[in-house]
C-alpha cells in the first residue's frame, strides 16, 4: 500500500470512528438493551452490535476486499493478515459502559499484508483519541507524544486486574506479588485498550493481563510499538495478533526488569 492510499485509509477510518463516537454519545440518553454473553459479568449491549454493525456498512462500502474481524461477529472469518484487515471492538470495557458511562473506547487496529498500520483508541466521553500511522509517531488528538523512555518499576505505576494477584484457576496468583509491592502503585481501569493506550502514551508504565482477544488489544498492540514500548505475551514471546492471548505491555527496560521477576516466581514454584 502506497503512503497516498495508507493517508486516505487514515483519514478515512479516524472519520468512521468519530461518527462511531457520536452514535455512542447520543445513546446516553436511550435506554440501553443488555444482555448475557457467556455469564452475568460478560455484558453485551444494543450499541456494541450496532457499532459493529456500523463499521461493518461503512468497510464493505467503501473497501470490499477489506476483511473484518470483530468482537461481536457479524465480520469476516480472518485467518490470516494477508490483505488489509481491520481488527475492531466496537465497545472496549462494556461493563464500564453499562455502569459507568465512563472508562470505555472504540478500539480499531488496521494491518496490511501482515504489518501494523493505522491504530485508533478513542475514549468517547473523555474525548481523547489516541492514534498513529505506523512510522509517523503515537499521538493524543491533535498533539504527537514523545517516545517512551526506559524506567525502573520503583518508579512505576502499572496497570493489573485484581483477579491475577487472588487465588484463580489461569496463573499462580503469587507471580505478580512483586509488582504490587515493589511499584509506585496499581491501576485497574476494565478496560484493556484504554490501559493500552496509557501504557504507549506514559500515564501507565507497564500493562498485565492474562486472557484477551485479537479486537481487544489490536489497536493497542500498534500504538505501543509505535510508541517505543514493548509488547508481548507474559512469557515475554512475540504475540499472535490473531490469537486468545496473554499481554504483557511495558516500556523498554522495564519489561525487562518485570519479565525477571515473573520467571523468577515460576522457578520458584517449580514451574
Ligand atoms: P470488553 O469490554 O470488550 O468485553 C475488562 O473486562 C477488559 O477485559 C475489557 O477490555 C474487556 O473487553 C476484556 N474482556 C475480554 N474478555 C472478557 C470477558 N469474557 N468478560 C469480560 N471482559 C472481557
Ligand atoms: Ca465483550
Ligand atoms: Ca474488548
Ligand atoms: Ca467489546
């Protein structure tokens, strides 16, 4: 894709995903219809599937042979990153959505033939957009961030679920331990890719979680990179964008320095 094209798709996708914004603010004073996904904590609501829905319209409009992979399922079923391809989460952080009103985003990440491209978060009610065009630099609407520099977690805040440091069937709930004691302090925001966000614009220093899905952490996973900062599983492996996968998100040296202790637990508990 030439950079003439990539600047339309740009510029394109930023005005699909303020439209986007707008339905979602003008739904606050609509009642909502919730329902159950897989149990009573995972919500999904009339605007996640229209939203969705509304992107959908707009892609296959405007770009046929564009694929779409989406929470909600009415997009494509991608298999690979050949071609352009969106990744989108029509609502990020539902919960918040639902009982908030507050603390949630639009999530949409772009590749093209496997490469990172175009990434766009936007806290609707905040509105903040957080957004980049691969190799042009991260930036917060209008203005272009700086990149991440090397911390160390004494000076850290992180972003981490409470879930992970109480007893819990996916990880030994003691391997994150050091990082609630040893950090500036924790966050939990429900919100995967506004943490995200945080993490590649510097209001977070590093981002854990164990379990996400491509459209959660897409969008996030380009603009980190793009911001300087790393980006992998918890085992610090390169991460399968197309994958259910953990994530582990830091500024350079940190990464490091949390990826230390994270191996270290596991050798202590035999692992
Ligand atoms: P969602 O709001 O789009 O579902 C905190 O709940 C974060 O984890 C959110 O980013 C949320 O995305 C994501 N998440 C992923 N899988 C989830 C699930 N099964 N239930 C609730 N949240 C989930
Ligand atoms: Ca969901
Ligand atoms: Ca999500
Ligand atoms: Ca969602």
């Amino acid at each position: 894709m030439d950079n003439a094209k990539l600047t339309e798709l740009y510029d394109t996708a930023k005005s699909w995903v303020f439209e986007a914004g707008e339905i979602i603010k003008r739904s606050f004073s609509n009642e909502l219809t919730i329902t159950y996904k897989s149990h009573a904590a995972d919500l999904v609501t009339d605007m996640d599937k229209g939203i969705e829905q509304f992107f959908i319209d707009k892609i296959k409009n405007k770009y046929p042979d564009h694929e779409i992979l989406g929470e909600e399922g009415y997009g494509d079923k991608v298999k690979d990153l050949d071609g352009t391809v969106w990744i989108i989460d029509p609502i990020d952080g539902t919960t918040n959505f639902v009982h908030q009103q507050l603390n949630f985003a639009i999530s949409v990440g772009i590749f093209h033939d496997g490469e990172e491209k175009l990434a766009f978060i936007y806290d609707v009610v905040r509105n903040e957009l957080f957004h980049c065009k691969a190799g042009e630099g991260l930036y917060l609407n209008e203005d272009k961030l700086p990149r991440l520099e090397e911390t160390t977690l004494d000076k850290s805040v992180i972003g981490l679920n409470a879930t992970w440091i109480t007893p819990n069937p996916k990880i030994d709930h003691q391997l994150l331990l050091p990082l609630v004691r040893k950090s500036r302090g924790t966050r939990s925001y429900g919100t995967a890719a506004i943490e995200l966000a945080y993490v590649a614009c510097g209001r977070l220093d590093a981002y854990l979680t164990m379990r996400l899905s491509p459209w959660d952490f897409a969008a996030g996973y380009i603009l980190i990179k793009e911001a300087g900062g790393i980006i992998s599983d918890m085992n610090g492996e390169e991460v399968n964008v197309l994958g259910k996968t953990s994530i582990f998100a830091a500024k350079p040296s940190l990464h490091q320095e949390i990826l230390g202790f994270i191996s270290q637990g596991k050798d202590d508990n035999g692992q």
